[in-house]
C-alpha cells in the first residue's frame, strides 16, 4: 500500500486549499448574514452560487464521481483527502464543488443503474449543478435501520407505479431546488426474499401526491446545507413505469451500492472536521489564560490536543487504506474496512469536537464558532447510512464466521 500523493492529487489538493482560504472561509459568514434576510430559510444564498462558478471555472467540480464520463475520473484513493479538505467546512465546501450529499450518491446511481433517459433528464443537470436531489429510504413508523422493514408500496398499475408511503428525514427535499427524488419501496411485499422485495423509482417534486409535509431538525439545527430533511407523504403517487431504476426486486442491491461510496465520503469529511476542530482548540489554547497561565500549559489541554493528534493520524490511514482496498478489490472486498471507518470516524470525531467545545467554554455551544454545528453533524453520522451498531453487528458476524 502506497498513500503518497501522485502529481494529480497534489495539484487538485493546492488548488482546493487555496479555494477554501480563498473563497469558502470567508463565505461562511457570508453566508448566514444572507440567510438570514432571505424569504424562506431553505432558499439557497447568493454566495453559494457564486463558490460554485468559482469552483466549476477552477475544475473544482464532481470531483467525486470516478467515471471521467461524468466526473473528474479520481479513484477513491485520490478523492480521499480532497474530500478531507471539504469537510473542513462541510455545509459550504462540498455544495461549492458538486460534491454534496445526497446528490453525490444519487448521480451514482443514476450513472450506473439509470437508462439513457434517465440519465438524460436527471444525471445531466444534477451534474450541471442545475438542481439538487433527494434519496427517499427512512421512514418513521419503522426500524430504518433494517431497510427490509420498509412498508412504502409501489404497486404496478398499467403502464405506471403506484407510490404510497410516509418517509421522514428526507436530505435535500426542503431545498426549492430539489427537483427528483428517488424513493425505495417494496414492489413485491410478499417475496420469499426479503432482500428482493424492494425497487427504486424516479419521482419528481411536482408529481401529484407528494406533499413535504415539514422540515425536521438535527440536534435543534436545521440543515441547509443539504437542502434539509423533511418529512415526506407518498399518496398514491404515479409515475410512468419507465421511472423504475434498474429493474424491479433490484432496490436493495442499489441502495448497498450507493450507501459504501457515501460511506466512506462521510468518513473523509469527518476527519476534516476534526483537522479544523484541532486547529480551533490549539487557537483558543494559546489565546486564553486561567489559573494563571495560558491554557495551551494546562496538562489536560495538552492531552486533548495530543490524543486528538493520535487519533485523527489513525483515522487518516484506516480511510485511506479502505479508499485503497475499494480500488483495487472493489467495495465488496472492502467490506469489513468501510464497516470499520463506519463504526470508528463518526465516534472519534464526536469525542475530538466535544473537547473542542469543553475548550471553548461558553462559545464552543454557540453560533460564534463552527464547533457546536459540526458537533452535531458529526453525532447525526453515528445514526446515518446505516447506525453503528448495525455495522457492529455485521462485522462482528463475518469475523465470528471465521472460527465456526
């Protein structure tokens, strides 16, 4: 295994660091002030346009998607700490660059499981960074967790389905720019294959039926960033059966196949997120005094800022040796190793930014630094793309399966 960085990656992570000192740090302010005076919240700032003809006009721009058809061609390896750099203001940097969740999941799956026309009339313009997406799986009167729970029917009537459903926590759907959704739901209930039951169809925002029925929060926070997560109302809603993606029975296949690369991208960002929670705590240390002395000669400072050190430096090379392993033996033989940053990122990140937050005393809850934010952003990643106890769970079971 070798992590250095070829010519390529070192000339995209120079670019992109001087972008984020550029252009995206100072936006951060920019862009709450602008918010603020906006019509509705969920309305994107206008400085949010701007990062991103300024990220498209630098080739800053679907940096994610490893198909040069439709990104810039970067295997996993490569994307890693370009993706490390972007978390370093998560809400901004990866809308700025086309590399945002869940459009980033939702354009690979239409690049590998769309037809032609659906690819023509969603993937191109979600490339174009023209309108934003939503991935519709979570529902709130079940166990998400176990996606075979999943009770939404899409039924078979004629030439069409027939969508019915409530989900809640919907990324992207309070968004106005948010166009498509792609929901998962049972087209054969009764299957004798509970992991065949599931399809995946095309729906868009105006087709009669589907109500956003309310925004819903995350640690009191409403995240605009990725258009939201709302609570969404499927009333027999119908589409053309030519808005089913892949073929029917195929939903659960896809959703394993969208969730390992958006995985391991949370997992890149994570430890940006904990690199600028490190770079705040040795700021605040060396500025602030108590008991005499500045906090950055406090022995329990010390030991925050060092053990974070250790942490994020472990972190760093678990991710990149299972963005390596997804290269070269693909994301089935990378298993236990995106279960493992799973598990680990969100848990160790949480910890970093909590001292952070200790750290900053009062301000380290407050709106004044980023920290609280990222806290509870990197809390939600405990619970998303499948909760750590599930992967828990199933690691634990492949490592046992070897000794039975």
């Amino acid at each position: 295994m070798d992590f250095a960085f070829d010519a390529r990656t070192e000339e995209l992570r120079g670019k992109l660091l001087a972008f984020m000192d550029e252009y995206v740090y100072p936006a951060e302010a920019v862009a709450e002030e602008q918010r603020a005076l906006l019509a509705s919240p969920w309305d994107t700032p206008a400085v949010v346009g701007e990062l991103k003809a300024e990220a498209r006009r630098q080739g800053l721009w679907n940096l994610f998607l490893p198909d040069s058809e439709y990104g810039a061609g970067l295997t996993n390896l490569q994307y890693a700490p370009l993706a490390e750099i972007t978390g370093r203001s998560p809400h901004l940097a990866p809308t700025a660059l086309n590399c945002a969740a869940p459009d980033t999941g939702n354009m690979e799956v239409l690049a590998q499981f769309g037809d032609e026309r659906q690819r023509k009339q969603w993937l191109e313009p979600l490339l174009a960074g023209e309108i934003r997406s939503a991935f519709a799986m979570t529902e709130p009167e079940v166990a998400s967790s176990d996606a075979t729970n999943i009770t939404t029917l899409i039924e078979r009537d004629g030439d069409d389905y027939v969508i019915t459903g409530r989900k809640w926590y919907i990324s992207g759907a309070m968004n106005p720019d948010c166009k498509i959704f792609i929901v998962m739901g049972k087209t054969d209930p009764d299957g004798a294959d509970i992991r065949r039951q599931q399809s995946m169809v095309l729906v868009p925002r105006d087709t009669p039926g589907l109500e956003v029925r309310r925004a819903m929060q995350v640690y009191g926070y409403e995240d605009h960033s990725h258009g939201g997560h709302a609570e969404v109302v499927f009333d027999r809603v119908r589409v053309p059966a030519s808005n089913l993606i892949g073929e029917e029975g195929g939903g659960f296949a896809i959703a394993q196949a969208r969730l390992g690369p958006g995985r391991i991208h949370h997992c890149m960002r994570l430890i940006g997120m904990a690199e600028r929670a490190i770079e705040l705590m040795c700021r605040r240390a060396v500025s602030r005094t108590a008991f005499g002395k500045p906090l950055a000669q406090q022995g329990v400072v010390q030991n925050w800022i060092a053990d974070a050190r250790v942490a994020v430096e472990q972190l760093r090379l678990l991710v990149l040796k299972t963005a390596w392993m997804m290269d070269t033996v693909g994301n089935k033989g990378a298993h236990t190793e995106i279960q493992a940053i799973k598990i680990a990122t969100p848990r160790t990140v949480v910890d970093i930014l909590d001292k952070a937050v200790q750290l900053h005393g009062a301000g380290g809850v407050s709106q004044d630094f980023p920290l609280a934010e990222l806290w509870a952003a990197a809390r939600t990643l405990k619970l998303a793309d499948g909760p750590d106890e599930v992967h828990q769970r199933s690691l634990a079971h492949r490592e046992i399966k070897k000794y039975v």
